[in-house]
C-alpha cells in the first residue's frame, strides 16, 4: 500500500516540478512524508526555517480530519510566503496531503504586522490568482488518477 502511494507521489513529484512558483511535498493518509518539498534545495532550507514539522502536521490534521475541508491556506512569518494543504479523497477516502509553498509576487500586506520583509529573489514565484488555480489542479489532478484506478492506494 506504501509503496502505491509512494509511486503516486513521485508522480506528483514530477508533475510539481513543472508547476512554476510552488513548492510541494506529499504526505500519505496515514501521515507518513512520502516527499521532501520540491524545488531549489538552498529555497527550501530557507522555507523550512519558517514552515516548521509542527506547522506541516498541523495544516496536514487539519484537511485530513475534516469531512468539510479540502484545502486550507495560511499566512507565515513571512508576508508572501503561504502555507497551504490539499487533501486528496475519493469517495470521502484520503488517499494523500499536498503540502504546497508559495511566494507571492503580489502580496498585499500591512508591514507593521510582519516581523521580517518579503522574499523577492526566489526562483519560484506565483500570484496569488494563479496558486489557488494550481491547488485545484493539484486536487482535481491526483482525485482523478485516483478516481480511474490508475493508481489505488
């Protein structure tokens, strides 16, 4: 059954490779990372200083134990870095979490309440418009691969 989903997540690897401005990482049903976040390794040691293991769990908890939730957004410490999780089901089953980062180039955002500035200078780079788009793709793309049987997990 790992090895399914893991093979389905390496899927999703490549795929997400090709999705310009996000950073993605998979977790199983059973919150097991199945993925480290993809992108540039020095872009994302530097996100994972401000989306931590504890942050990562929690927006996982919070689609995978919902029957309402699908997919959650939060702000970071950083005003155009968004945390973001996608919960794959079918039927109501979750099959796995996308765990999506990114930096918006158009960030509206009260400077008084970040700590630290926006990061401009990464490699990916997204909208706000677009990352939302590129959730539903996410979601729609792996529930239908799942739907179809060619990956049962």
């Amino acid at each position: 059954m790992r090895l399914k989903t893991a093979k389905r997540c390496r899927i999703g690897r490549t795929v997400s490779a090709r999705w310009p401005g996000v950073y993605a990482l998979c977790i199983s049903a059973d919150g097991t990372r199945l993925t480290e976040f993809s992108g540039n390794p020095h872009e994302v040691q530097i996100i994972r200083k401000y989306v931590s293991d504890i942050r990562i769990h929690n927006i996982y908890k919070r689609v995978s134990d919902s029957d309402l939730e699908d997919q959650a957004v939060e702000i970071t410490e950083i005003p155009n870095l968004i945390l973001a999780a996608v919960a794959v089901k079918s039927g109501g089953v979750l099959s796995a979490v996308w765990v999506v980062c990114g930096f918006f180039t158009d960030a509206k955002y009260d400077k008084e309440l970040f700590k630290y500035p926006p990061i401009d200078n990464f490699q990916y780079q997204i909208s706000e418009d677009k990352f939302y788009k590129t959730l539903d793709l996410l979601r729609e793309t792996f529930e239908r691969i799942h739907h179809s049987g060619g990956l049962k997990v």
